[in-house]
C-alpha cells in the first residue's frame, strides 16, 4: 500500500512517504516495549500532565489539524475543526477520569476481604481508518495511554500527513520516546506484528474484511482485541414525527463527512402514512446542497475521500439498479474536478437486491417504506450490522420502547449525536465487538485482577 497525499478535490498528488524498512520497524518496537517497562510504573498524575499537555497543544493548532484533514481526506473545514476539537475532549476527558475508571474495585466475599484492581497489557497495535483521521487516534491514545499502556499505529494510507501530525503532538507533548508510535507499513508488515510477542491486543476501526482477517490473526496469537467495524444504521420516523425537526437531522445523519461514517444514517425507514411528504422535503434539502472547495466554509457538498471510494460507490449504486432497485435521484459523477458525487436515492429493494444488506460509505440514500412501527423494527433488525441507529418521533416512551428493541450497539431518540466523550461507542454482529469511550472504552486492554486476603484453614 501507497503512503500518499492526493487531495480529493482535485486530484492532485502533493506528497508522498516511503514505508519503513523492516529494521526500522524492529526498532519502532524494541522503543515500544523499553517504553512499556517505565510508563506502565508513572503515576496517574504523570500521565495525565502529558495527556493535558497534548490535548491544549491540540487545541491551540486546531486550524492546523483541520486544513491536514481537509486537504487529505477532503472533510468539509467547519466539519474537521469540529474532529479536532472534540478529540481535544477525548484526551482531556481521560486524563481526568482514568485514575477514577482504574481505581480498585472493592467485593464483600462472605470471610476476609477482596478486590479488582487493573493493570495495563503492554504494547497495543491500533490498526486505525482514514475518515476521522484524528478523532479514531485519539479515542485509542486518550484511554489507552491514560491506562498505562503504550501504542504502535498504523493508520490509512490516504492520510499520511495526519497520522505523522498525531505522533508529533505526542512528541512535542513531552510523551517518552515509544509511548506512541506512527508506523508506515504494509499490510504483509502489519500481519507479522500481530504475531510478535511484544504485541499485548490489537484494536481495529475498519472494514468487516479487514476485521476478520486482523481477528483471526490475533485469535491464533490469543490476542485480546476490539473490533468496531462498518455499520448500515436505520433512521426510522414514525407517523407521530415532527418533520420540521426530522429533516434537518436526515441530512446530516446522511450526509456528515459526505456519507463517510460507520454510524451513519443509511437506511431511511419511514411509515407509509408519511413517506410521501418526507420523501419530497428529504430531496429538498439534498438538492440545496452545492458542491465546492472542502476548504470553503460555504461549500456544503465535499468530494469522497478517494478516487477509489468513488468507482466503489457508483459501481454499488449500478449494481442496486441492476437488481431492481428504482434510482429517485442521483446516481452519477459530478462533473467537475475531484472525487465528487451526486446526492442519491435508491428505493423498491427486494432482500434479494445486494444493496439490502450492503454498507454505502457515501452520499447514497436507501430509502424504505413501512405499513407500521413492527414493520420498521423488524426491518431495521434485519441487517448483518449493528452498529447504531435513531427513531424519531412526538412520544418519548414510544421512542424508548422502539429503541429497545432494534439490535445495535447505539440508539438514539430524536437525534443522532454521538459526540461525547462519556458516550461508549461500538457496536454488534458484523459491526464487531468491544467499546471505546466512556468508562468502558479505558477497560478495554486492562488486567482485571482478584486479589482476595482471608485467614482460612486449608481444607482437609
């Protein structure tokens, strides 16, 4: 794989990165595992001054993260200062809270006393995605570095500059030498370090490909991992639904970070009763949406990410029609520079169509109609994912109650906010498995270990 630089706005190639040669590698991790040896004996309040330090680093350069983003993966600028800030918030929020999350657990056995206490595993390899370039770094590095361990990363070929970017902070925060690590490596590499010893758990944000393959690996070294992978997330409106409020959460469920997300909203099931009506003001509001310059606060349509998600994307929308799908609108390339597509709704899918149960990572609607609230559910369920999911509607214990039984990882009522370092993220099924963020994102890559004193006599 490529370590490369092309701006998705225009296709331009800016900069390029040679991988590292196995030597290299070898002594990125011998520094990891020297580095594990002291970090994991500093004091939470060690940690947490070099975490602090990083996160104001971070938030006194946000216009400096943001443009890298922008120019790599081509998020919309306002969208990519909003990453930045909000992983400022992640590492602040760990260096905060871990020693509480991590503090011994007292038991009450009924003779003597017992307690939980953590400990960290060692060195992590996070295998890390290009869409958040510096969100997905930092809901690893806050938690994990905060538990003590150390990271060795590997993040997207197509966001080189930001991944480099990430490493310098932890640098210029004054973090040792290996206590977090930027790897340019190929996948061939990126396997055999799964097998090394020195590697305690592996993390992974990506596809359900590439999260069976890292698994398995793992599962044969007996690796601890977590697994947040793709999702196809239903956004289901009942007939009690205010749509003047609906709508504008139906475009950025679908169309935040172009449609680039694992938690997005991609499958619209809506009651029949209303389809018609949110159908015609959801093209409204697409269709305001004006294609431009990432970098122009006014630009409200970005290119995708790559060339290659782009010919991915069309394929998928042409394959769905093939299948008997029926093309509302959209469907094509933009013409213009740039990997840009147009907004598009698909709907008439038969469970037959591969589009039913495929992930779209872009601006691709599919759009469903139900006769009743049991329809929507049963719909929303049938899915290989389960990563997350919203419900909208007048009656807040209506909205529990479908929630409740939808089978993700993530519900949410009346909106679809997700960005909030308390808030566990992860999902279910081909979404894959283990949380970050919150108390139970720091619990991850722990040793939970009993530790029980009792005078007893030995048995006879």
């Amino acid at each position: 794989m490529a370590y490369q630089t092309v701006n998705p706005n225009d296709g331009k190639v800016l900069k390029s990165f040679g991988k590292l040669s196995d030597p290299q590698l070898e002594k990125s991790l011998d520094e990891a595992q020297s580095c594990f040896q002291s970090w994991k004996h500093t004091s939470y309040a060690e940690r947490a001054a070099i975490v602090n330090k990083a996160a104001a680093l971070m938030r006194s350069h946000v216009d400096d993260f943001a443009r890298l983003a922008t120019l790599e993966m081509g998020k919309r600028i306002d969208e990519a200062r909003g990453e930045v800030k909000f992983s400022v918030d992640i590492l602040a929020y760990y260096a905060e809270h871990a020693e509480t999350f991590l503090a011994p657990t007292k038991l009450h056995p009924k003779v003597g006393e017992a307690h939980m206490e953590s400990s960290p595993f060692g060195v992590l390899f996070c295998v890390e995605p290009w869409n958040f370039p510096f969100y997905q770094l930092a809901r690893v590095a806050g938690p994990q570095l905060m538990a003590g361990n150390v990271l060795v990363v590997k993040h997207a070929g197509c966001v080189p500059q930001c991944a480099i970017a990430f490493e310098q902070l932890w640098t210029d925060a004054g973090a040792p030498q290996g206590a977090y690590t930027n790897l340019l490596i190929s996948h061939e590499q990126s396997e055999r370090i799964i097998d090394d010893p020195r590697i305690k758990g592996v993390a992974l944000t990506g596809s359900v490909a590439a999260g069976k393959s890292i698994a398995a690996k793992a599962g044969q070294n007996l690796k601890k991992t977590s697994m947040e992978l793709g999702g196809s997330d239903a956004f289901i409106v009942l007939d009690d639904a205010d749509l003047e409020k609906t709508i504008p959460w139906v475009v950025l469920g679908r169309m935040y970070n172009a449609g680039q997300a694992c938690c997005a909203a991609k499958r619209f099931i809506v009651l029949d009763s209303i389809a018609d009506k949110f159908l015609e003001k959801f093209k409204a509001a697409l269709s305001a949406l004006k294609p431009g310059d990432p970098m122009d606060e006014k630009t409200t349509h970005v290119p995708l990410s790559t060339e290659a998600a782009l010919v991915q994307l069309l394929k998928q929308v042409e394959d769905a029609v093939t299948n008997g799908a029926t093309l509302v609108v959209g469907g094509k390339r933009i013409d213009r520079p740039g990997s840009f597509m147009e907004t598009t709704i698909l709907t008439d899918f038969k469970p037959g169509n591969p589009a039913f149960r495929d992930e779209f990572f872009g601006p691709v609607v599919l759009f469903f109609r139900v006769k009743d609230e049991a329809a929507a559910i049963a719909l929303a369920n049938d899915s290989d994912f389960g990563l997350g999911g919203s419900v909208f509607t007048r009656d807040e214990a209506r909205g529990k109650r479908v929630a409740s039984s939808i089978d993700t990882g993530m519900m949410f009522i009346n909106n679809i906010d997700w960005s909030d370092a308390e808030l566990p993220f992860g999902g279910i099924k081909y979404s894959g498995y283990g949380r970050e963020l919150g108390n139970m994102g720091i619990q991850e890559f722990v040793n939970k270990k009993l530790v029980r004193t009792a005078h007893l006599d030995a048995p006879a």
